[in-house]
C-alpha cells in the first residue's frame, strides 16, 4: 500500500488537518501567527461576499443602502428629539415669563419629526420584506452549490468520516451563516456611522467620555471572542454528539423502522440513548453559557456604574446653565449611543468571526478535488452498441480510512457477450468489484481495462452510461411509477411503449395496472396524500424495469431478485436470456440457480478470485462453488426411491 497507508487513509489525515491552525511557539511567532488568522478571517468574508454577490448583485446594493440609512438614522433622530426639546422648553420658559412664543415652531419640528419617523419607518418594511426575499435567495443559492460539489465529489469520500462530518456542518450552517454574517458586517458599519458622530457630539461636553467608555468595552470584547472560538470549537469537535441524537431521533420516526422498533420494543432504548447523549452533549455547552454569562454580568455592573458617573456630569451641566435641556437629551444619547454600539461591535465582531469560523467547513467542502476523473487531457470515448472486452489485473481495493483490503489481487478477463455470475459469502468482496467496475471508487492498487484502455482514461459520464445497473440497495424514488422506469435512461427519447414494454419484461406491469391511476401514481406517502406504498418485491421489480429501459451495453445486476417469489423470479431470468443477447451481462446472486446459465462463473473468498469457470466445470471440481451449490440445492430437493441428493444432482447432469 505505500507508505502511510492507502491513499483514502492519506486523504483522511489531511482533511483532518485542515482546519487547524498552527500555535505560536514562540514570541518571534505571534506576529506571524496574528497575520494568519487576520488574513484568514478577511479570505473568508470575501468568500462570503462573493457568495451573495454571485446570488443576487443587488442583495449587497440592498445591505449597503441600510447600512448608511441605519447610521445616520439615530443620529437624526436625537438631534430632531433634541431640538424638539429646546424649542419647547423656550416657549416655557416665556410663557412663565408672560412673554408668549408662537407655537408655529413647535408645530414644524413635530412634523418634521413624525414625517421622518413614517420615512424611516416605512424603509424599515421594505427592507424587511427584501431581507426575507434575500435570505431565501442565498439559501437557495448555497443549497444548490453544495448538491452541485456532492454530484462530482467522490464516493469514497463520504466513507470518511472526518469528511462527511464536514458534509454535515456544511449543510447545517452554510445556508444562513453567509446573510447573517454580511448583515453582522452591515451592522457594524451602520453603527461605526452612528459612533463616528456621537463621539463628535460628546467630545464637545467632555473628551474624556468616550475614551472611558471604550476602555471599558476592552474586557467585553474579551469575553466575547474568547468565548466565541470556545463555542465554535465545541460545536465542530462535538458533531459526533449531534449525529448520534439525529439518528436515534429518526430511527423514532422513520416509517421503514418504525415497525420494528415499536415490535421489538426498543423505543425506551433509542429514547434512553438519545437523552444520555443529549446530557454529554449539553453539559459542555451548558458550562460554555453560564461562564459567558457571568463574566458579562460582572462587567456589565462596571459599566453600569461608569454610566451613571457620566451621566450625572452631565445632568449637573445643565443645572448650572451650561447646556441646554434638549442638550442633556442629546449628549445622554449620545453617551447611550456610543456605548451600546461599542457593545454592539464588539459582539457582532465575535459572532461575524464566529461564523467565519463555520464557512470554514463550507469552504473546505467546496475544495474538495474529485479523484476521479478522467487521466487524460482529452478523454476517451465509449463505443456504444458493439461488445466490451473488461480486464482486472492486480486489483485490490481497501475502503477509505481503512488498511483492510476488501479487494485483493483480483484478475479477471471478461469477454463481449460474456454472462458472468460472482459467487461468495457475504462480505466477499462482490459489490466492490462492481463499484470498481463502474468507477465510483478507484482502485487502490492495480488497474482496470476496457477494450484496452484503461477506464481511468474515459470520461467518467460516458463509462456509466455504458452500464445498466441494479444494486442491491436499489432506489426507492418518491416519484411516479413512470419516472421511476424513465430514470433508467433520462437521456433517451423513447415513449410510452417502451415504458409499457419494460414494466411487462420485468414481471411490473400486472400490479401497475391495478394501480389507482396507473403508471401516473405518485409512490410513497412523503408528498402525495394519494401516494402508494409497494412491498420491497414490488419496488425490485420496478428497480429491473429501469435496467430494462436502459439498452445498455453491459448489464450489472447486484441481487436482482431477492426479494421476488420463485415464480417472479424465473419469470425475470427468462426476460434476461432473451436481453442479454450481444450483451455483456454481470450477475451478483446468492440463489445458485440462476448461476447455470452463465458461461463465466467467478467464485470469490475474502476479496480474491478462488474459482473460475462455467457451471460444469466447477461442480466437477469438488471446491467451494460445489460445496456452496450443493448446499443451497439440498434445501430444495427431495430424494426420490432412496436416491441422495447428491446423485439425483449428478443424474440431473
């Protein structure tokens, strides 16, 4: 395998590695260190802003706007309340006088006031009504970029758990993270605009005040990226935790296992299990609020004793006749301004990094490079409608993140027109060699060829559309009968006929018929009131009416009729001798039966190739095929006028 281990493994270690962030070790490192992460937080808000701005361009036109308007905003407010004010304690003050003002003054600023209220009031709707439309678009736009990565990722990723954990994150904080941090952002320049014009405002009064206050929002802001990364760091290294609690909540209300689990009473089980998890889990976060929160009430008292200092330095200014009324209105404001937006940059700064810190997973999931791929510049084509030459030399496969090879040393010649039938235990190795085959993993070591070449040089699309394929853990799609048939081959122009034609050849078309609306009904019950729920033989038949439907060159069928009756099942293996004619057809069956009909029999023990040849040759043999055959027959047949089992066999023969 290489030194350190299989490729996969490799993979493994450096998506592990990704994310972290190399410590200072020393003083001459903090710079350097600084500089890292400072960059990194501003790479990651671009690539946040791209994300937006690749949505919709006006969406940061939008949030530009709303940033200026919300930082003048408050500032217009206060000197409007502030001017307000002064007038009214004028006229007062004349009226105690006995020399009355006209009231015409007042009356204008109470217009002006109420006018501007309902402007800004009414652009506060139309925002609110353009953020609802922007979050949806972004989500939208995330959503459709990560299925589009997990179309062309490969397989063989989502095997390593580090990567899926990645996946899940992703999938789970990525939709929303990117409107809330560009909103956070907006936020911040919107109160740096207040701020700016505030500390103009106090300055006047005292310069001392703002400075006070921004010493002691030194401490919050502390508090607040410390507590931050904690947060982050836990909820990432703790994903384990929340899989685990989804799992056993969906097991609690998936309707496949339902049933099972209410007749093997194991409810209290799952119900026990998610909770222990849930108290692990919590008990961390739990410990990560509370100490957050008592820092922030111990500096909040701080605070609120400064506050009260300043504020009745300025109430004593305007006793002694050095500010106007309105002025304590406007300098308070001021004062209660600059603090609470100090306090608000600095959490919103704590929660912008926090978030940056989860578009990291997003990120690293949108890198991740696909493997395979074709290895030429130009890649092959595949000849369609002709017979396939495959070749297996040396192959050997172990899963990602593993060592154990579950392939080993594999070479096997399959000739065009070729019905191959793979034999073995469970855990032999056949599916894999299927999944090799038809290149959703790559092998770890040696090659595969098709009519030559190796099939690392076609273009992956092209290779899979040379292959009509049914695994064993075929698809159940929650769509109608017919397009349930149609995904066979969505590429191909073919019309109802041929829909009928490969229903009636997979044994499907008799319960179709007596569906309520026939191959219009919608299957399953996830979105349709009148969705149909089949039985698991019915949903395979309709899995073999997609491999009919696609004229494929090669036929790969992975257990293609466990879970049908015999009389279905002859039935199916009738329409296959007449299909597989110039065709290259791979079976994968426990029932040996189906196995005296190919000319190539492949036997496989641990992931290599023990035994080959055809039906005949391999139960004169004597080894594991007889051995596995005579098994499976002796269930079957009866001896007759004291004849074994064995001999009635070999009569047969």
């Amino acid at each position: 395998m290489g030194p350190g281990g299989p490729p996969h493994f490799i993979k493994a270690e450096r998506i592990r590695e990704q994310l972290k962030e190399p410590k200072p070790k020393s003083i001459k490192e903090v710079p350097g260190y600084i500089f890292r992460v400072v960059t990194k937080f501003f790479s990651r808000l671009f690539y946040i802003f791209r994300i937006v701005w690749d949505t919709k361009p006006w969406i940061l036109i939008h949030m530009v706007f709303m940033a200026v308007f919300n930082g003048v905003n408050p500032v217009i407010n206060t000197f409007i309340d502030a001017t307000l004010l002064n007038r009214l304690a004028e006229a007062f003050m004349a009226a105690v006088n006995g020399t009355p003002q006209q009231f015409e003054p007042v009356m204008t600023i109470l217009v002006i006031r109420f006018a501007y209220t309902f402007l800004a009031s009414l652009i506060g709707r139309i925002s609110g009504i353009l953020n609802n439309i922007e979050s949806e678009l972004v989500v939208n736009h995330v959503n459709l970029k990560i299925m589009r990565k997990a179309r062309e990722v490969d397989l063989a990723s989502f095997d390593l758990p580090d990567f899926y954990e990645k996946f899940e994150n992703a999938k789970r904080e990525a939709g929303n993270r990117p409107i809330q941090i560009l909103n956070s952002n907006f936020t911040i320049i919107s109160t740096v605009i207040s701020m700016v014009t505030f500390v103009g405002i106090l300055a006047s009064v005292s310069t001392v005040a703002p400075v006070v206050i921004l010493l002691m929002s030194v401490p919050t802001a502390i508090i607040n990226f410390s507590y931050r990364k904690k947060n982050f760091h836990y909820i990432r290294f703790h994903s384990k935790e929340r899989r685990q609690m989804n799992y056993y909540s969906g097991l609690m209300t998936n309707k496949d296992m339902v049933k099972e689990v209410r007749l093997f009473g194991l409810s209290d089980l799952f119900i026990s299990r998610y909770h222990e998890t849930f108290k692990t889990y919590f008990k961390g976060l739990k410990k990560l609020f509370v100490g957050e929160g008592l820092w922030h009430i111990a500096t909040g008292i701080i605070t609120t004793v400064v506050n009260c200092l300043l504020f009745l330095y300025i109430a004593k200014g305007v006793v002694e006749g050095r500010h106007e009324v309105g002025d304590f209105s406007l300098y308070t404001g001021a004062l209660t301004a600059i603090a609470g937006g100090i306090g608000t940059i600095l959490s919103t700064t704590a929660s912008i990094y926090e978030g940056t810190l989860f578009i990291d997973n997003l990120i690293a999931f949108m890198k991740e490079k696909p493997t395979v791929v074709p290895s030429l510049p130009e890649p092959r084509k595949v000849q369609h409608r002709t017979g396939h030459r495959i070749e297996f030399r040396h192959v050997s496969f172990a899963y990602p993140g593993t060592e154990r090879r579950v392939i080993n040393d594999v070479n096997i010649i399959i000739e065009p027109g070729d019905t191959v039938v793979l034999v073995g235990l469970n855990g032999a190795g056949k599916t894999t060699l299927i999944k090799l085959l038809t290149r959703l993993y790559d092998p770890t070591e040696g090659e595969i060829f098709l009519d030559g070449h190796n099939i690392k040089e076609y273009a992956v699309e092209e290779l899979y559309s040379l292959f009509g394929i049914i695994f064993q853990d075929f698809g159940k799609y929650a769509v109608n009968v017919r397009e349930n048939i149609v995904f066979g081959e969505l590429d191909r122009d073919a019309g109802e006929d041929e829909v009928h034609l490969a229903a009636e050849q997979s044994s499907a078309a008799q319960f179709i018929d007596a569906l309520p609306d026939g191959y219009d009904t919608p299957l399953m019950r996830y979105f349709e009131e009148n969705g149909i729920e089949l039985s698991i033989g019915q949903w395979q038949k309709l899995s073999i009416a997609r491999a009919f439907y696609s004229d494929s060159d090669i036929i790969i069928l992975d257990e293609p009729t466990a879970s049908l009756d015999a009389i279905a099942e002859q039935e199916i293996y009738n329409q296959f001798d007449r299909l597989r004619k110039d065709k290259t057809t791979i079976f994968v069956s426990h029932r040996l039966s189906s196995a005296t009909v190919a000319n190539k029999i492949i036997v496989l023990e641990s992931g290599a190739v023990i035994e080959t040849g055809d039906h005949e040759e391999l139960m004169k043999k004597h080894g594991v095929y007889y051995e596995l055959f005579s098994t499976q027959a002796k269930r079957y047949i009866t001896p007759i006028d004291g004849m074994s089992a064995e001999d009635f066999m070999n009569k047969g023969r």
